[in-house]
C-alpha cells in the first residue's frame, strides 16, 4: 500500500482562459447583468466580475453591500437587487439542460490520492459494504467527501478522472474521502483526482452529477467551490 498523511480539502481550480472566454460567449449572447452571487457561484466574485465587465457586461448581481463597495474600488458596478440576465450557462461553462457543454468549464475539481490498496473478489469497500469487488483489483482512497459537496448519491454512480481515465467511486462517499475502482492499476500517492471540468473525461462530469443526484450543475458547482480550497492555471 502507498500512503500519504496529506488531509488536503479537494482544490477548486479555475481557468483564467475558459472564464474569458465564457464570459465572452456569455455577454455576446445577449444581456447586461451577470449572477455573481454566491461568490460567483463558487468560482470567486473578483476574478469573475473582473472578466465579464472586461468582456462588456455592465454591472454584476452580488449577495452584499460590501461586496458592491469592493467592487467599485475595482471600478465595476455591483447591485444587490434586481434581476441577471447574462447566461451563466456560457459564463461558467457548466451542462446545459441537456447536458451538453457549449462553453469551456471554468472551474476544474480536483482531489489527490492519499493511498492505494489491493481488494480480493469478495472485498467490500467504505461503510455499509455497498460495493464487493467481483474480482480482484486495486482501489485508491481520494480526498473528497460529502463535506466538501461530492454527494453520497455518487457512490457506485460517479466517475472521476486519473491519468486521462475514467474510473468509478466506489462504496458509500464518506465525509471527507472516498474510494475509486483502479482496476488494477497502479497509481502513485499524491497523484491528482478529477471531479469534474477541464479536459479530459471527466470534463462534462456535472452533467453526470446532476443526472445521478437530480441537483442541478449550478447547485452542484457552488457548493462544492465553497467547499474547496481556490487556485488557478492558464
């Protein structure tokens, strides 16, 4: 078994391009006012307000005064009442009502491997013993519970990507951690775990959330953002 002691919170990582190029798309596509509440529903009211007034927006819909007052330090008009009607859609690249991604996700959830283990047929993983390996395999256990908004309706329903590859949780998620099928592979401790967004398999995941947990993407992305620590790439 490879382990590590890290007890890291999963990372919310957003990209500076896709959000200038979501919120592009989004102010192209008709309105003036962006929903920027819930600190940008997860993704953090600064950067966004910053990039959809860049791309032409005219004012950003935020939860609080003092919000608006930081805002026009930064020379961009924030309201607390009233209505948006920029399509957060395209602004956050989240599924539409199909599931379908028209923009870029802006936001990238990521995990780490915190160790890995051999499971036997017969094995059970997590609480409950919802999940037996029906051969043998290996299984990692990742940062990322239902404390951090990866939802228990995922466990044996979601997927997750590691090195370009789609792979089950597996068992019930637990509060801060859950368990993913590596069918054998072999994964080094610390590697990192994606949830959802950026390129690779699991990039349309929230389309998969919502589908298994009946929330939808908007729901689903805020609180898991609130729940993660911030970072950004290119």
């Amino acid at each position: 078994m490879c382990e590590t002691t890290s007890s890291a919170l999963p990372r919310a990582i957003i990209s500076r391009s896709a959000l200038a190029a979501g919120a592009s798309a989004a102010v192209i596509a008709g309105g003036r006012v962006a929903d920027l509440r819930r600190d940008a529903w997860g993704h953090g009211v600064l950067a966004v307000a910053q990039a959809v007034t860049a791309a032409g927006a005219e004012q950003v819909l935020v939860d609080a005064d003092g919000e608006v007052e930081a805002l026009r330090l930064e020379g961009i008009v924030g309201v607390t009442s009233g209505d948006a009607d920029i399509d957060p859609t395209l602004l956050y690249g989240l599924p539409d009502e199909s599931g379908v991604l028209v923009t870029e996700p802006v936001m990238r959830l990521t995990g780490r491997v915190l160790s890995t283990k051999r499971l036997r047929a017969g094995d059970a993983v997590s609480y409950g013993y919802t999940y037996r390996a029906s051969a043998d395999t290996t299984v990692a256990l990742v940062t990322g519970g239902y404390a951090q908004g990866i939802v228990r309706a995922l466990g044996n329903q979601g997927l997750v990507d590691i090195d370009g590859v789609a792979r089950p949780i597996i068992g019930r998620v637990a509060m801060d951690v859950c368990v993913v099928d590596l069918a054998g592979s072999e994964v080094e401790a610390g590697a990192e775990v994606t949830y959802f967004g950026g390129h690779g398999t699991a990039a349309d995941g929230l389309a998969r959330w919502s589908a298994v947990t009946r929330m939808a993407a908007a729901e689903l992305v805020t609180v898991a953002g609130a729940h993660a620590v911030r970072g950004w790439e290119a």
